[in-house]
C-alpha cells in the first residue's frame, strides 16, 4: 500500500502530489531543499548528486510521514532502481585517472562510484539495519519496481519499504520518483 | 522449494564448474603480480583472464564471459530461453565502465549503461523480458540469487536466470588502491598477516526454477536476507550488525550443527575479516568451520557471491570443506574454525555469505535435497 510519495526533477519537487516551492534550479535545488528541510545532516555536503537526491527524497518522504523518532529498526527496507547506476560519480573517478601525468585517483570520489551507496546513506541517516538494495533497468517501468518491492515483502521482517527510482545522469541531470510503502496486512 | 538446475564459473581457473571446483580442490590460484599493465603506476596481484582470448568484435569482455557462462549453463538444460517465464537477471558492480576511458572507443559510450549490457546478453539469447541488473556492490551475486527465489515464489516466472560477472580494470584497480585495501602478496583471508584483498575476473550462472518436491541430490536455495549496518558507507560494523542479522534469518531455525560450513566473504582486508568474526560469533556459528575462496580467486566483486555458492554447493557434493588458500595463523579477535587444508565433511547444507560498501550485508542457506 502506498502511503507517501516523492517526485524531484530539476524544475519541480512534488510530496504526496503538492508543489513544494524552491527558488533554485538543478543542482543548486537540492541544496536549497537541503537547507529548507533538513539541515541538520552536514554530511549531505560530502554525498555524490545521487545520494544527495536519493537522501533528500527520504527526508521529505519521512517528514510526510510525521513521528521521526530515528530509533534503530530492522523491518523498514531501502531498495531503489535507476538508469544510469552511479554515472555521475564514475565519471568523476574516472577525471581522476584519466592523465598518466596527472594521476590522483581519489579515495573519496570512488566510494560513491556504486549506485547502491545511497540506500547506505538513507539507512545510516535512519538506523535502518534492514535491508537495502540497488537495481538497474534502463527504463523507468512502475510495474517492474511495484512487482519487485511486493516480492521483497516476502523477506520475513520487512513491513515498509523507501522504494522507487533515483537517477542521475550528470549533476544538472536527475530523476528521483519514491515513495513509502507498508505490507498489505 | 527453489531449485538449482544448472550452474557454470568461467574463470582463469576454468571455464565450467567442474574445471573450476577441481582447480580450487587442488590448491590452485590464478593470482599474479602485475607490475605496470594497464600503465598503472603501482604494482598489484589479481586473477586475471587473458584478454586476447576474447576476440568477439560484438561484444565488450564481459558481455562474452556473460554469454559464455549463461550458454554452457543452458546447454545442461531444456529451457525455452525465448519464452517469457524467463527471466534474466544480471549481478555486477561496475560492468562496461572501462568504456569511460577516453581511450576506449571500439563500443558506443551507451554499453557503459547496465542495462544496455544487460539487453545485449537478452538480446543473444532471443529472450523477451527486461532483463534486472543487481548492483549493489559487493553483495551483488547473493542479492541476485534472493531477488531469484523472490520472482519464483511468486510464481511471475518459471525459471531465472542469475549470472554473476565483472571484469577489472585500470578504473577498479585504481580506486582499490587509492583505498588502500589491495595486498602488495596473495591474499592471505583471516590471516593474523592479512594485507588486504586481491581483485579478479569473473562469470558464474546459476539456473533456478521452483518445484514441489525435490530429490537428495538437487540444490535447493532455502532463505536468504540482506541487512544494512547503519554504520558507514565504507567501512564495516564494528559489532558486525548487518552480517549477524542477515546471518540470524540464513539460519533460522536450523541447528548449526547441521551446517557443513560458512563460506565467509573473507577478503582478507583487516577490517572485513574481523567484522565477520564477531557476526559469526554473535550468530552462534563459532563452532562451525569457515572458509573464503578469495586466495584461488580473489575478490570478483558482482560474482562472487554466485560463483562462491556454485564452488560450494559442489564441495558439498564431493564431502569437503574446502581450505582457506593463503590462511596460515587465525588473525580475528574470535575463534573461528578456519584451516588451510580440506577436511572431509557427510553435512549438506552450507551459508554464502557476503558484505559491501553501502554497509550491506547478506547470507543465504542452501541444502543438498532441501531441509528435512
């Protein structure tokens, strides 16, 4: 059952279908929406554009839920899908390694060259010991994530799940379409 | 019950499963020294295949280890790969990003998409569906094989197809060392001197479907889970979190006596090892006999965790615990039963079990003819 959704594009950022106003646009909205509604998380400043995106959809999925006790739990999931898996900050890395004659790969830029850090970062951010997944298909198809988040049900404590899609081609590039669902009881 | 039905590893070991479980019975390591390939500045040791082996124009070296292993894997079976209660699921972490050097230009820059890759292998095979991509570092291959029973359970598909492959590269390579977490020697997995992981190449299939009644001698995928430390995005728990709760449902309501081992993740980083140790520990499975496949074929990242259960399942099959290759003195703060040799064990049922970057985790039991 849905219960709560998210929509950010870098025009428009929509929660449970209602505008949320910004100034900014691209990049520059997401640190907007960052100081608007978080701002307490510092971290956010470190995360590549898709955990940025990713980690500011939760926040305003979990500000539409209300009651935000961050207590440790293990029966909320994280799985996401996407296009482009962790493009952005690949190709960042790979900036960095490019000219023999300038060869610095750097430590902090390839630890966000997997798509999957971001469910990492929602799970940190909320104490989720639950579980956490990442997939690709190259097109955003909502029959594939709903079939594939009901069967993660199937996981024998999971009752609510941050699902849906977070992509991002480049840092003015970007798509997170999520929401917050519960198990059918 | 989800049943394994046909399996494949192409690896520099081998090119089918039989092949590779012999390679690894017999100690054998496919680990080198590699000093300037690439034109990486620093020397490492890794299990490379011989890339002039692969001379298929189509496709990328991993799109043809990928179609390789899925093929040999088929050819054991009857499967209408064409029809749609196929599906094809796909385990790796970073695919085609070799393509992102400006070098590289024989494949257009959309192969670097997993999903491209991915519909390049459909795509051979004639097969209709979406193929999913699971890339969820270094958990990839145990996540795949869960995703798997998943889709069967629910009866969407009669058959899936999971296959496990990453190539390395100057991009991986590279990070790794910046990371300082690659072994300058063979790896040495809970090891008291462990100095890090070596990197390797790799693809491995495993066919399921789902049947009501199995016999002793089939494969049978009980339950798995995966589970996050909440902890940090690069280095593991230090109470092991995610790995002990994945590990607690793996078991469920099993006696670890019937377990004939866990074969750990055991990369041979300092770090990892040591999470494992204490997961194990507070899982209750002290006791029973721990094993990593890291020193026949290093770390093989979106494999792994398929290839891993396919050269279990056949040790299982052959009555051995197979050694832990570059294992000498334990290193970990708890006790656990590792050894470097192979010791017979009559157990049949096993524990994959894996971690990665994003602080994931997963474990997933597997019992020769099912649990009884």
């Amino acid at each position: 059952m849905m219960k709560h959704s998210v929509i950010i594009t870098p025009e428009h950022v929509l929660v449970d279908g209602n505008p949320l106003m910004h100034n900014e646009k691209g990049s520059a909205s997401l640190t907007e929406l960052y100081r608007n509604h978080i701002g307490d998380y510092p971290k956010f400043f470190k995360m590549d554009t898709l955990s940025k995106l990713g980690f500011i959809a939760s926040e305003l999925l979990l500000n539409a839920e209300g009651n935000r006790s961050f207590e440790p739990r293990e029966d909320r999931a994280v799985i996401l899908f996407n296009r482009h898996a962790s493009l952005q900050a690949d190709t960042a890395y790979q900036a960095t390694i490019q000219d023999p004659d300038n060869f610095f790969p750097s430590p902090a830029a390839f630890v966000y060259t997997l798509p999957n850090i971001v469910t990492g970062e929602i799970a940190i951010r909320n104490k989720y010991f639950g579980e956490t997944s990442f997939m690709v298909i190259d097109d955003f198809d909502e029959k594939i994530i709903i079939k594939n988040l009901e069967n993660a049900f199937q996981d024998p404590i999971t009752k609510s799940i941050i699902g849906g899609w977070v992509d991002c081609s480049d840092e003015e590039h970007f798509e997170a379409k999520m929401f917050l669902m519960e198990k059918e009881i | 019950m989800i049943v394994c039905v046909a399996h494949n590893i192409i690896s520099p070991l081998g090119s089918n499963s039989a092949e590779n479980y012999a390679a690894v019975k017999s100690g054998k390591s496919a680990l080198r020294k590699y000093d300037g390939l690439w034109g990486l500045p620093e020397p490492f040791v890794a299990s490379l295949l011989d890339r002039n082996a692969f001379t298929d124009k189509r496709y990328t070296i991993d799109e043809q280890i990928v179609i390789a292993s899925i093929s040999k894997a088929l050819k054991q079976t009857d499967i209408d790969v064409k029809s749609s209660k196929v599906l094809f699921i796909i385990s790796t972490t970073k695919g085609n990003v070799f393509l992102l050097d400006k070098n590289e230009n024989v494949f257009p820059q959309e192969r670097i998409r997993l999903g491209v890759m991915a519909r390049e292998v459909t795509k051979h095979f004639g097969n209709p569906n979406e193929p999913i991509i699971v890339s969820n570092a270094c958990i990839s291959g145990v996540c795949a094989q869960i995703e798997a029973m998943r889709y069967l359970e629910s009866g969407e598909y009669d058959y899936v197809v999971v296959c496990g492959v990453d190539v390395q590269s100057s991009f991986i390579v590279s990070g790794f060392q910046s990371f300082k977490a690659l072994s300058p020697v063979e790896c040495k997995p809970f090891d008291a001197n462990r100095q890090g992981l070596n990197l390797g190449d790799a693809a491995a299939t495993i066919i399921y479907t789902k049947k009501d009644k199995v016999n002793d001698n089939e494969w049978v995928a009980c339950r798995g889970a995966i589970r996050n430390d909440a902890n940090h995005i690069s280095g593991p728990s230090r109470t092991g979190e995610g790995s002990f709760r994945a590990l607690r449902i793996a078991l469920g309501d099993l006696e670890p006596e019937k377990l004939a081992f866990i074969n750990a993740h055991g990369t041979a980083t300092p770090y990892n090892d040591e999470m494992e140790s204490i997961a194990i520990e507070r899982a209750g499975l002290a006791g029973v006999p721990v094993n990593s496949m890291k020193g026949y074929y290093g770390h093989t990242m979106g494999a792994a965790g398929v290839l891993e259960t396919i050269i279990s399942m056949q040790a299982v099959d052959d009555h051995n615990i197979l050694g832990t290759r570059g294992f000498d003195t334990l290193g970990v703060t708890h006790p656990l039963v590792v050894s470097n040799q192979n010791r017979a064990t009559e157990k049949r049922t096993f524990i994959k079990l894996l971690s990665g970057f994003g602080g994931c985790n997963a474990a997933l039991l597997m019992a020769k003819g099912g649990l009884k």
